[in-house]
C-alpha cells in the first residue's frame, strides 16, 4: 500500500460500502462495534493474494508456495508490530471468541485447579463468560464475577478487596462493547500480580480505537477480532507473553499438519518456533494479508489520531443525545470509547432501530451479548450507537433526525 497522509475526517470515500442507499437514504452506519466495514485498500490485498500468490504455504518447494508463504510471514509482522508484539508472540485465531478460548485449552486446562478462581467482570461479552464458565467446569475451578458501579464501571474497589491468592486468571474487557467503559489496565495488573494471577484482556473494542503496546502492557495474554478493525471477517489473534510460549506453559490447542515436527505411529512432537507450533491446518493466508492491510491503513492514520477522533464523536453523540428528553443515555459519561448505548422511553429498543433504518440508519438494538449486565440493570435491550475511523458528526446529526422520527411515530 502506497504511504499517503490521510486526514481522518475525509477517509470515508476509501469504504466503497457508502455508495449505496440502504432504504433510499445515505448509509448512516453505527455498528461498527459489531463489525467495521472495510477500505478498498483491504477488499484489493484479498484479492490480489488470490489472484497472484494463492497456494498453500509452508508445504511447497514451488514459486507460488514459498509467494504464499512470505505474504503470511510478512502479514504477521506487520500484525504484531501493530501491536507492539514481537511476531512469535502472535497467534492467529479466527475471531477473539476463538483466542479467548485458546487460552482456555492452551493454558487454563492444564493450570487451573478445583477451587482456584477465575475472576471475570459483569461487564464481559458472552465469549469472555460462557468460555470461563465452560472451563470452570471441567476444571472444578470457580467463578467470581466482579460487580459494576451504578453507572456501569468495574467496581475496582470490590476487585482490590476481593483477589487473593486463590485466583489464577483476570479475564477482561478492555473496552465494554455495551457500555463503552474503559478498564484501567494498570490498576487491574498492579493487584492481579500481587498474587500471582495472570491476566487475559479482551481487546475486541479496543484494538479498532487505541494504540495497544502489548510488550509494554503488564499482562499475558490480548485478544482481538480482524473484522472489527477493518479487517475481513474469520481473522484475528491471541497474542501471548514470549516467556509463556517458551516456557510452553502456553499450548497448542489444535493438532495436525503444519504444526508438527516430527509424527511417529505412537507421538508427535512439535515445532519450536511458536508462530507454526500453534498453525495447525491450512491457514487463512488471504485473510491475514487483508488484516495486515488494514493495520496499514489505521496506521497511516495514526492510532492516536483514531482514538482522537473517536473522543470527539462519543462526546458529540453524549451531548446531543443528552438534549432529547426520552432519551436514557446508559453507562458513564467519561472515560468512554467506541460507543454511546441509550434506551428511549417506552419504546422498544427493535422499534427505535427499525425506524431508524428505515431512514438508512443502521444501529444495534438488543442485549449485545452481555446478559447478565442488561438483567442486572433491568433493561431487556438498549440501542447502541458505534463509531469507527469513517463517521463524522454529520452521522450522529442523521441519527438525531431519526430519532425525530421516532417521536413523531411514536408521539413521545
Ligand atoms: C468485547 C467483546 N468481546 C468479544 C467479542 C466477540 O468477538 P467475535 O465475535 O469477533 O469473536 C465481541 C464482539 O462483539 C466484543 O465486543
């Protein structure tokens, strides 16, 4: 991709997705929480690897084969050094609810004792819960669920009277997907390694709008999903402390070709180099050279320039949703990142987002994968408006004008 400065507020243009109307209207898109969509530049890379490189990597002595295997090799690179990773540290997954559950049976399976704890939050997506529950199961350990404040932060208090030498994981979000909090990694980290736990963040909303240094983070293992970051959809990673994976306390989850060194009719053993020891199969190579692109792309930008811009929108969008009386804006008000969620009084939160796309306003309505959070606050859905690098104010002004028309169909 050719290096050019892009201006972030003029970068829509690159996402041949707004040339369409949805519904006879501009594409107003505020559900990137869900998924981003993606630039030219990305759509192209894929294509081009299929139309120029496509082979199966690392088993082939031929031209197209060793092709295929570089655009994987680079594409890693250029992925953990997004990151801040050193590329072994980098595990390619699906998706995070895949790297999240690697750590479960690439490390929990083997670490995790009857009795021992996993501390998780009332905030986490499913995949960061159901993935623990599962692996407390089978393991006899417990989970411990730490609470939220009124407004819908991590009730850190409760966190530093609560971990003790019994628990051996923090599993969180860094960024809330229904609320948009922010957790303060520090404070998490400084008390997990007071007693010894590891920590797993979940990264899935904060790798579109943040720069993430993984080295310079004092935790072990980060999750996160290519396809919110501009990245295709089947692609991500789980990226992993070096002295994990040398001390292999870290392991493979999945087993075959690819990944092995040597196979008897009675064992295996396995490749060193941690970037094959955990690539069992045939890799998505044109996804991760998409990935790669995009990471590109939000760097030609500037992470910071991202997370700038994302401030803007979310205090733009808490503002002017503020000025409509039906409007309940949930969560807190600072200390926000990706997303602003509200319920509208005495409307069905489906309803408000059917309106609203019948204007060509895309938005999410329901629980957004966090049940316990939303039954705990007694709201059955809210509507969450998303941001990522291509909305403008021009956007929440669109959704204030829908949410007009709410009112006018409603009466409210
Ligand atoms: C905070 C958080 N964690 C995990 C996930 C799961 O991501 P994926 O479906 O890409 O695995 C999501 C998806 O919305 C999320 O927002």
């Amino acid at each position: 991709m050719g290096v050019r400065k892009m201006k972030i507020n003029q970068v829509k243009p690159d996402f041949p997705i707004f040339k369409q109307q949805v519904n006879g209207q501009p594409l107003v898109y505020l559900d990137s929480a869900a998924t981003s969509q993606k630039p030219q530049v990305v759509i192209d890379a894929i294509s081009h690897y299929y139309q120029t490189a496509n082979a199966n990597v690392h088993r082939g002595v031929h031209t197209l084969s060793d092709k295929s295997t570089l655009a994987w090799t680079e594409s890693r690179q250029t992925i953990a050094q997004f990151f801040g990773a050193k590329p072994n540290e980098l595990i390619v997954t699906r998706n995070t609810t895949e790297a999240i559950n690697g750590v479960a049976y690439g490390w929990a399976l083997d670490h995790l004792k009857p009795g021992q704890v996993v501390m998780v939050s009332m905030l986490e997506h499913h995949s960061n819960l159901v993935t623990w529950q599962e692996m407390c199961r089978r393991t006899g350990a417990l989970i411990k669920l730490i609470p939220v404040t009124p407004v819908g932060e991590l009730d850190l208090d409760w966190y530093g009277h609560n971990i003790d030498q019994q628990v051996k994981l923090v599993a969180l979000s860094h960024v809330s997907n229904a609320l948009g909090c922010l957790t303060d990694l520090d404070k998490v980290s400084k008390l997990a390694r007071k007693v010894g736990a590891r920590i797993l963040i979940d990264g899935a909303q904060s790798a579109p709008h943040m720069p993430i240094d993984f080295d310079k983070l004092d935790i072990d293992f980060l999750a996160f999903s290519g396809h919110k970051m501009l990245g295709p959809m089947g692609i991500g990673g789980l990226l992993v402390k070096q002295e994990l994976l040398d001390s292999h306390q870290m392991k493979p989850w999945l087993f075959g070709g690819g990944m092995i060194a040597s196979v008897s009719p009675e064992k295996a053993t396995f490749q060193d180099n941690s970037a094959d020891r955990f690539t069992a199969g045939t890799p998505d190579v044109a996804s991760l050279v998409g990935l790669a692109t995009a990471c590109q792309y939000l760097s030609q930008i500037g992470m910071q320039n991202v997370f700038n811009h994302d401030q803007t929108l979310v205090e733009y969008a808490l503002e002017q949703l503020g000025q409509i009386k039906e409007v309940q804006i949930v969560g807190p008000k600072t200390n926000r990142v990706g997303s602003v969620a509200f319920l509208y009084k005495d409307v069905h939160a489906h309803d408000v987002a059917q309106i609203l796309d019948s204007q060509g306003i895309a938005v999410r309505s329901g629980h957004h994968c966090t049940m316990p959070l939303h039954t705990h606050f007694g709201w059955s859905a809210t509507i969450r408006a998303s941001f990522n690098v291509y909305n403008t104010k021009t956007d929440i002004n669109a959704l204030m004008a829908g949410l007009a028309k709410v009112k006018a169909v409603f009466g409210k």
